[in-house]
C-alpha cells in the first residue's frame, strides 16, 4: 500500500502473466474497444437520423447500445492505462467509482430490457391502445427512471463503503466490481443487506417483469394467428437473446467474486475477458442482424461505404 498524501492505492491482481504478453493483451483489447465504439454508435447513429425508426422500440434499442458504450468506457480505458504500466494500481475513492458506475449501468441495463419487454407486451396483446401507452412522456419516464434509480442506489452504497476500514489491498480482478468486498477488516452486514436490497431491486424483480410479459406475449401469440405469432416471435427474440446473454455474464460475475480463491487466475481472467469484452459487442450485433429496419439500413450504409 502506498500512502502517499493519504490517499488508499489497491493493487489489481487479476492479470496472468502480463509481462510476456503486455503488447498482445494491449492490441486486443484496443482493437475491441474501437470495435465496440464503432458498431454500437454505427447502430445509434442510424436510429437517431431515421424518422421510420423513432418508435418506442427503437428508441429503447438506441438507449441499450448508449448504455453499452459508457458501460466501456467506465472500463477500458483504466484497462487500457494498466497493461501498459508496470504496476496496475487505483485509487480507493476512483475505484468506488468505477465499481459503483459499472453495477449502475448493469441495472440500467436490465431497466432498459424491462422496459423493452413492457413495449412489446402492449404492441402485440393491446396494439389499438399503444399509441396512447406509449406516448413521448412513456418513453422518456422509462429512460429517465431506468438510469436514475440504479446511480441512486449505487450512491446509497457508496456512502456505506465510504467508511469501510480495508485491511488487504489486493484485488483479485482486473477492475472495480464487488470484489471491493473482500477487502474490509470486518465484513459490514449493513453492505452485504444492502448489497442484496439492490441486486433484487435492479436485477431479479427486472428479470422477472421481463420473463412475465414475453410469457404473457407467447401465450396470447399462440392464440391467434400465424402472422401474430411471427411477428412475435420476430421482434421478441433479439431482446431475448440480449437477455440471456447478460444474465450469463452477471452470473459469471458473481462466479467469478464468490469463488475467487477456487478458480486459477488465467481461468478467472477469461471468465473477466468474457464479461467486459463480448457483452457489449454482441448487442449491436444481434439488434443489426436480426431487427429487419435497422438490417435494412446497415446494408444501405455498407453499399454506400462501398
């Protein structure tokens, strides 16, 4: 621990030897990075200046993919700065940061899908009242709300592990998350309660609402008839995928704090690599493979590049 002008250093300790391979781990992670970048403000882009896509839906698709891009930034470059470092330390104030911005924008990300699965629920079992449910004030309510109570209850924790006493200065991850736990002197039952309060309230009761409107979607569906049941199926997979997807990944992320002292660390590492690296490069490529209006104008942006 450095000590200097009194401020906390933690060191991370997660990355397999990273001095043979400093230039490698620095040339894939950047080329993800711009790659991430690139296809998420690709798609982004092309919703904002496309009048036939300011729907609902899409809309909620764009708040998605911005949500991805700062979920990156909240990481990357920090990643970026230590693989070419000699020593891969942080700060505890910046480290607070990074790991309370990262879990805020994991909830926003399941309040955008909850909300996404609210939008395709009234579209397909009440199409003649959606113009009224789903009206400009709906929308922005819904983006306002989905990152507005994750960073307060983000801030709520961040005040409890402001006064937190560390006694080991080690991390066994690459970056911030709930492996900040492990560190205190004496675990803090009000963080860990508190901690459970909001992974229900920004994760599982989400997760849930989600799971109840697609059933309630499938069940109506396959009660009429084949046309309703394609376009159900056509405009419910993608943001179910998205879905399964990110649980995966948030579930590793448990894995991966819970059974740090069981797991080598190259195996963790790839379990990390997996987390913060695929996830958000998977959502611009299945909204852009499998929505057909966002398809469509990809395809007549490519012939232009072209």
């Amino acid at each position: 621990m450095d000590v200097k002008l009194n401020v906390t250093l933690l060191t991370f300790g997660g990355f397999a030897e990273l001095h043979k391979y400093r230039y490698l781990y620095f040339v894939v992670i950047f080329t993800l990075y711009i790659l991430i970048l690139c296809c998420n403000s690709t798609i982004v882009c092309l919703i904002c200046s496309h009048k036939n896509l300011h729907e609902p839906m899409y809309i909620f698709i764009a708040a998605l993919l911005i949500n991805s891009v700062l979920y990156s930034m909240i990481i990357y470059p920090k990643l970026l700065s230590d693989v070419l470092s000699q020593k891969q330390m942080i700060s505890y104030p910046l480290c607070l940061f990074q790991g309370l911005s990262y879990y805020t924008l994991v909830g926003s990300e399941f309040l955008l899908l909850a909300a996404m699965a609210y939008d395709r629920y009234v579209s397909i079992c009440k199409p003649l009242q959606y113009p009224v449910i789903m009206n400009r004030i709906t929308i922005y309510v819904c983006l306002i709300l989905a990152w507005l109570i994750p960073a307060f209850e983000a801030l709520m924790l961040g005040v409890l592990y402001s006064n937190v006493k560390l006694c080991s200065f080690t991390l066994a991850g690459i970056f911030c998350n709930n492996s900040v736990h492990k560190l205190q002197c004496v675990p803090s039952v009000a963080i860990s309660i508190y901690g459970v309060v909001m992974l229900i309230n920004i994760a599982l009761l989400p997760m849930l609402f989600i799971l109840f409107s697609y059933i309630k979607i499938l069940k109506l569906s396959y009660q009429r008839c084949r046309d309703v049941r394609k376009k159900a199926l056509k405009t419910c997979l993608p943001h179910l995928l998205v879905l399964i997807n990110f649980s995966c990944f948030i579930f590793f992320d448990i894995i991966i704090v819970r059974l740090e002292t069981d797991l080598s660390k190259t195996l963790r590492l790839i379990l990390t690599f997996e987390l913060i690296l695929f996830h958000p490069l998977l959502n611009p490529i299945i909204y852009g493979l499998k929505m057909n209006e966002i398809s469509k104008h990809l395809k007549i942006l490519l012939c232009l590049v072209k």
